[in-house]
C-alpha cells in the first residue's frame, strides 16, 4: 500500500485499538480504495477517506428494564450514525450479548458502501444493544424494548435516521420498538423504523429480502459463465431470518439447499432441505426458540455435527456447488476457504456481513472461486428497506410481485456495478474491488459536492 494509505490505517489502528471488526473492515475497503485515490486525487486533498472512517455521531446509553421475577436489569443501547451524505442514516438494530461500540462501528462502515450501491437515497447507521433476547419471555424482550426506545426516539426519525432490524431483533422486537416510538411522540410516523409488520406500514418481501437478494447475486454471478443454480448443491450457515430465505428462494430456483446452523453445531441433509422442512425449521426457530440439534429428531436423514472449538468448521468442509454464509461475521477462515474450494464450491454469496476473513477472501480469489462480499450480496434487506421508506412517504403497499420484481432490478444492477467497476480499474471479475469503488465513489463524489461537513 502507498504511504498515504499507510499512514491513514496506523491513524485509524491508533485511536480504535480495541477494536479489530472495524479496523478490519477498514483494512479491506483500503485495499480497493487505494486505487479510487489514483485516479482522483482531489478525494485525498478534501481529506474524504479521514471524514468517511469517522463517523458523524456515536451515541450510547443504559437501558434499565425489569424481568418477570421483579429484579431490575441494566443494558448498554447504542446508535452509530456513520455518514449522511446520500440519505437519512439507514442500517440495522443488533441484539446480542457481544454487541459494543467497535462492532457496531465496523458494521456501520460495511453499511456506506451497501446502501450506496442500491443507488437509493440512504446514509449509514447501525446499532443496538448487549442485549440476549433469547431465553426472555416476550413481556421481558417488550419491557426491554420500551426502555431502549425511550432514549433512541430522541436520535432517530424518517428524515434523520432509520433503524431496522439486524441479529436478535425480528419482527417482534420491531413492533414492540415502533409502539414506543408512536407512543411517545404521538405520531404513526412509520417511516422512522423499517421491517415493520405489513398491516401497520411495512413492505411485502421486507423479511425475506437479504436472503432473496444474495441469491439472486448468485444467480447473476454465475450468469456471466452461462450457469444457473438449478441442481446445485448449496452450503447456508445460519438459521435465522437471512439463512431461512435463502434456502426458500433456492428452492425456488431449483437448487438443493443442504445444511444449516445455529451456535450448537450444524445440519447436514444429503436429502436436501426441502419446503416441508424449511417450514418446521421456521416454526421451531421463529415460534418456538428452539436449537437445530432438534431438527434430526424430525427428519432422521440428517445428521448434526456440535460446534466445537478448532481452526475450521467442518460444515464448510461439506461437498458442494454454491456457499452462502448467512450468520456472522468472519465465520470463514482461510483454511475453510480451502476447504470449501476443495470441495466443489464455484460461488460464495455472502448473506450475512463480513463472514469470510481476508485470508478467506485471499483463497477464493488465488483458487478462482467467485465471491460476491457481503456489502453487495447481501444489500437486498436494506434495498427493500429503502423501498419500505418510499412506500411510507406515499402511504401506499406495493404487491409481492412489484416489490420483488425492484429487489431483483435492484440486485442485478448491483451486481452490474460490481462488475463494470473492477474492470474499470484494473481488476476484472473481482466483485470484492468492484463493491468497494463502486460504493466509496459514490459517497466520496456526494461528500465532495457538500463540502467540509
């Protein structure tokens, strides 16, 4: 890397240095970005990569809450809002116990460049909460979410910010936080949260989108070598919301969905997962809270393989055609990599954010696996988000089949700036490059275009 790019990563490493997500992803964008900084020397004059990796506002506070025993709990909330230069800060709330500032931040950076890339008018935000919501009842998680939107409605609104939903926090969570929001301000602005419920102002294909998006990704991926996912075997990680609609849309599209995955270990169904099973999957995740070991106990051709501690999951050790991380971050090591090259996989569609280590992403590229970042494959949910927004604005529901027909378009023509990108500066079917130029120069030409702010 040139000096300046250098100079600019110790900086960043020198006033975070406790937080390695976020640096990492700075890290990575950097790799693509030092070549935008070439060719347009007037974004290193204006200072724009100093202003984009620090964000506009970090806002943190306690959430006090009590539990059904009586007993009085303390949490800490968070909102990062990253960069507004194109739009309303947009992007995810996290529910989860490892939830702290650093991640938040890293997620926030990863999201500039998504809601970039869907060419809608979105900034960037993320945040939530060292909060577990599983093993509370949902009086606990409502009386949580109370308390947390009682000082985030002070922060956010649909012409300032717009949360959504992220790990931990469903439609559940949402409506319970929208209620307190509406409460509070005496107002049904529903376009202050997105991932809403359908009858009360969200959007048809709102849940699913992130895992029909990084699908489609893939589609188009291997599009460009005249393949389809017809037939293909496919590795999903994950069993939450991203992870279950991924496996229906390849159902859809006639590919043969095989594993699935939770903190307890893994699935593997050589039978495949097919709807019958994706539904029980659905009722014993989203009803019923439950672990995936359950699932052979329903369907005894599966097998499960507990997580242990290792240098390598054996799930992405699994024979297969397509890949599609759907749980978190840096899920895939380098050695996973090899393994899944190894094993047949051609396409890696990352459904969740920044699952693969730049190690990973190092094996892909030097044994000529396409891979399709989370930043571009996954920017569905968020695209969908933004359409939810516009349909606010107008007070009016699109049909299933309209929405999903612009969550396509839109999908297509990232994947085609993904593509046209890289060429363009020299690295030609890297998806990885043509994401990050693509999505900085178009922050960058908008935070030039404002000013020093």
């Amino acid at each position: 890397m040139s000096e300046y790019v250098d100079q600019l990563l110790t900086n960043v490493a020198t006033k975070n240095p406790h937080e390695p997500e976020f640096r990492q992803a700075v890290e990575e964008v950097m790799e693509s970005v030092e070549l935008v900084l070439e060719r347009h020397p007037e974004y290193r004059d204006a200072k724009i990569v100093e202003r984009i990796v620090e964000p506009e506002r970090v806002i943190q506070f306690r959430v006090p809450w009590v539990d059904d025993a009586g007993d009085v709990h303390v949490n800490r909330g968070f909102r990062i809002e990253m960069n507004s230069a194109l739009g309303p800060y947009k992007g995810g709330l996290r529910f989860h116990p490892a939830v702290y500032i650093g991640k938040l931040k890293f997620l926030a950076f990863e999201q500039i460049f998504k809601n970039a890339l869907t060419t809608l008018p979105m900034g960037a935000g993320k945040g939530g909460a060292d909060f577990d919501p599983k093993g509370k009842t949902d009086t606990e998680v409502m009386r949580f979410c109370q308390s947390f939107m009682t000082e985030l409605q002070r922060h956010i609104g649909p012409d300032t910010d717009v949360p959504a939903g992220d790990v931990g926090v469903g439609g559940r969570e949402i409506g319970f936080l929208f209620g307190q929001y509406r409460r509070i301000r005496n107002v049904h602005a529903g376009g202050v949260l997105t991932g809403k419920g359908v009858g009360w102002g969200g959007s048809l294909i709102r849940p699913e989108a992130t895992g029909y998006g990084a699908v489609y990704f893939a589609e188009e991926m291997l599009a460009t070598r005249d393949e389809s996912l017809e037939g293909n075997r496919c590795l999903v990680s994950g069993s939450g919301n991203v992870a279950q609609y991924t496996v229906e849309k390849l159902l859809d599209l006639g590919a043969k969905p095989i594993t699935l995955s939770d903190t307890g270990g893994f699935v593997y169904d050589p039978d495949g997962i097919d709807r019958e099973k994706l539904a029980w999957v659905m009722t014993l995740k989203n009803e019923r809270r439950g672990r995936m070991r359950e699932y052979v106990e329903a369907f005894p051709s599966a097998t499960f393989t507990p997580a242990e501690a290792g240098d390598a999951n054996p799930l992405w050790a699994v024979p297969a055609d397509c890949a599609f991380p759907s749980a978190i971050e840096n899920e895939i090591n380098e050695k996973d990599a090899v393994n899944l090259a190894n094993g047949g996989v051609k396409v890696v569609s990352e459904g969740a954010n920044m699952p693969t280590t730049p190690n990973g992403v190092q094996v892909f590229f030097d044994m000529g696996v396409m891979y399709g970042p989370g930043k571009a494959a996954n920017a569905g949910g968020v695209a969908v988000s933004g359409l939810e927004m516009s349909q606010n604005s107008m007070r009016v529901t699109w049909d299933r089949e309209v929405v999903d027909d612009r969550l396509r378009t839109i999908m297509k023509r990232i994947h085609q700036q993904c593509r046209e990108t890289a060429e363009d500066y020299g690295k030609p079917g890297s998806y990885f490059h043509g994401a990050n130029i693509a999505g900085f120069t178009r922050v960058a030409d908008a935070m030039l275009a404002q000013g020093v702010i």
